[in-house]
C-alpha cells in the first residue's frame, strides 16, 4: 500500500507566472499576504507575480524580508504582525525560505496554534489559508512539498513543521523566475534538489510512485546541472532544473530524505552553510556508507550520472556512484569537504550527536546508522 501527496495544483514551463491571476480568481482571493526576499523583489522577479495578482484586482500586503535560512523565530515575528489581518490567500515568490515562510503563515492563519505548536509530523489540525507558490531558484522543491523547515537556535537544531495542510494549493513554476538566481545560489540549489532526487530514491520508505518522481529528477538534473553553473541563462538547462527540482519535491513528499540530510543540518544550524552547500559536504561520504545496503539503485545512479557499468556486478557499479557524486559537485565549484568551509575537526563529535537526534530522516536511511557511524562519515569528510 503507499500513497503520495501533490499540490492541488501545479503549473509547469515558460510563462506560467501568468496563471497565478487564473488561481487567485479561482480561488475568490480579494486580499494576498505574499512573501519574498529583497533579493528577488529588487531582480524585479517578484513583479512577475504581483503584476497578474494585481490585475486580478487582489489586494496585496507584501513582506519581503524573508531571511536565508530562516529560524523559528523569523516565522513568530511575521506570523505576530499577520495574525490578525483578514487575509484569504498566503503567496510566496522565492526560495525556499519564503515557500517556507508563506505555507507556514497560510497553515497558523487558520489555526489556533503558535509556531512552535506545529513542529514536528501532522500537528496542524486542520487546513489554513491557501497558498500558491513559485520558486526562483531550483533546489528546495518547497513549491511541492508538506516540510517547512526552520533553525531553532537555542538548540542549534533545523526542526520541520511537517504537515499535508502545508502542501500549496497551487504551485507555479516558471523556469524564466530562475534565471537571475546567481550562480553560487544555482549551483548550491541544484545540488539540493539532486539530493532530493537521490536521497528519496534510496530511501526506505521509498515506493513506486515516489521513484518515479526520484528518478525522472535524477535524469534531468544529472544531464542539465553542469550546464546550469557555465551559463545561467540557459534556459533549456533551467527548464529541466526547475522540473527536476520540483520532482525531488513531489518525491520528498512520497519519501523521505535520508542521512545526507541528517548530517547536512547541523552544518547549517552551527556554521550558517547553506542548506545546498551542507547536503555537497556531505554527499558522496554518506553514499559511500549507504552503497552497499541497495547495491542495484546505486548502480542505476552510476548510469544516471554517466558511468559505464558494462560487465560489472551491481556492487561494482554501485561504488562508481561516490565519485561520480563528487565529481558532479566539484564540476559545479560546490565544497565536499569540511575543511574547505573552515569547519574543525574538534566540532564533529558535537555535529554527530545533533544529527543523530534527527530520527525523521535517519529513519528513511537505506542503512541503519549508529553515533558512532555518524560521526566516522563526518571524519571522513573532514
Ligand atoms: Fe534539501
């Protein structure tokens, strides 16, 4: 038995932008709350939104500081001025912090509960406010997914409000809102979304709706990222980003995200890394950890990514995957080691013990994982 959980509705290819006034109508919304980033509001992405909301003839209330990697307490702060305004549909144009921040808004503007309520698996009692969102970068596939994911500083942890009423009404994606990202923000994102992809794929709680999504991702990702980080306005290379990353969305909802995660988060609740660039640190050593427990999937990712496997066992195959992760990632001028980023050695006991607690996606692991284990991977990657 498996099921798998979309957005109601979902927009896809060049110019889609435009749909969001078709949705604000179908959805009788006369007043938006929308969120953004300074950064994607001053690229004039934002306008690409407001523009048709506004000839909807929807009122807009705009907040546009949604910061990178938002802790719980940037969403306490915004949900505070918000709370009790009269609004009926929740928009958000960006990253995945403002996705985050906007399905999160839409999901408390209809309950009773504070933030911190809903951390953790299905706490939202029952649906919010509609959102309809649209990223500008490819990489988190929040656009897709029932996770919002927040730092909550005093335990130097990134906790998830989890919820099928946090999946968007409608999600927008238009790969023309991609292409001013810039190219750090591009190649880290892409990096994200290829763990997606991955991550769910190996995942243990994966099923065959979920694989279908993981693997159609991987494909489109392995042959369009390179070409993504060497010119960002490709936009045939941004399309597949964006649809790939999407997919890693759909199939984060259908599966979880495994260790790769697990170990990425504390790296960027105690280092400030970039969620893309913790996930590259940390990629090709937990692969190397996780190969042999699904020896046929790793080797279908060695092909995936390009390897000639001709003649090799499953296992052969499998291990060329690590390599061909590292490879992608340092093509892309992403870090996949600790040291690079400045991160001590004497930090990784600490960093092992707080991605040891993150049981929601040690869980979906393809290997079992001890403390100990944990925090060899990250000694490995020193
Ligand atoms: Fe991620």
């Amino acid at each position: 038995m498996y099921s798998i959980r979309h957005p109601k509705r979902s927009w896809f290819g060049l110019g889609t932008i435009a749909k969001i006034k078709d949705e604000a109508a179908f959805l009788g919304a006369r007043n938006a709350l929308f969120f953004t980033d300074k950064g994607v509001r001053g690229a004039g992405v934002a306008d690409m939104a407001l523009a048709p909301l506004e000839e909807a003839g929807v009122e807009v209330t705009i907040y546009d500081e949604c910061p990178p990697e938002p802790a719980i307490a940037d969403l306490e702060r915004a949900f505070d001025e918000f709370k009790n305004g009269a609004f009926d549909l929740v928009v958000g144009v960006g990253g995945g912090s403002s996705m985050d921040m906007a399905k999160s808004i839409g999901a408390l503007l209809g309950n009773d509960g504070a933030p911190r309520d809903y951390l953790g698996i299905e706490l939202v009692p029952k649906p919010g406010v509609s959102t309809i969102l649209a990223p500008t970068t490819s990489g988190t596939g929040a656009e897709a997914t029932p996770n919002a994911i927040f730092s909550v500083p005093e335990e130097q942890v990134k906790l998830a409000i989890v919820s099928t009423h946090v999946i968007p009404f409608a999600a927008i994606v238009d790969p023309n809102l991609t292409l001013s990202a810039p190219p750090k923000v591009t190649s880290a994102a892409g990096v994200d979304a290829f763990t997606h992809c991955l991550e769910t794929y190996v995942a243990r709680n994966a099923t065959p709706l979920s694989e279908m999504y993981s693997l159609e991702g991987m494909k489109l990702i392995a042959r369009s990222l390179r070409r993504v980080c060497d010119d960002g306005s490709d936009i045939e290379a941004r399309t597949d980003m964006a649809l790939g990353s999407y997919y890693g969305g759909v199939a984060l909802a259908g599966a979880g995200a495994g260790a790769i995660h697990a170990l990425a988060y504390p790296l960027g609740s105690r280092f400030h890394i970039p969620h893309g660039v913790s996930n590259s640190l940390m990629f090709s050593h937990v692969m190397k950890e996780n190969h042999a427990a699904a020896p046929e999937k790793f080797a279908r990712i060695a092909r995936i990514l390009g390897e000639s496997t001709d003649g090799m066992s499953d296992a052969e195959a499998a291990a060329l995957s690590v390599g061909a992760v590292e490879k992608l990632c340092r093509d892309c001028g992403v870090p996949t080691r600790l040291g690079e980023v400045d991160i001590p050695a004497h930090a990784i006991p600490e960093l092992a013990e707080a991605a040891f607690k993150l049981e929601r996606l040690l869980s979906c692991n393809p290997k079992e994982l001890t403390l100990e284990d944990i925090e060899r991977i990250y000694r490995a990657a020193a």
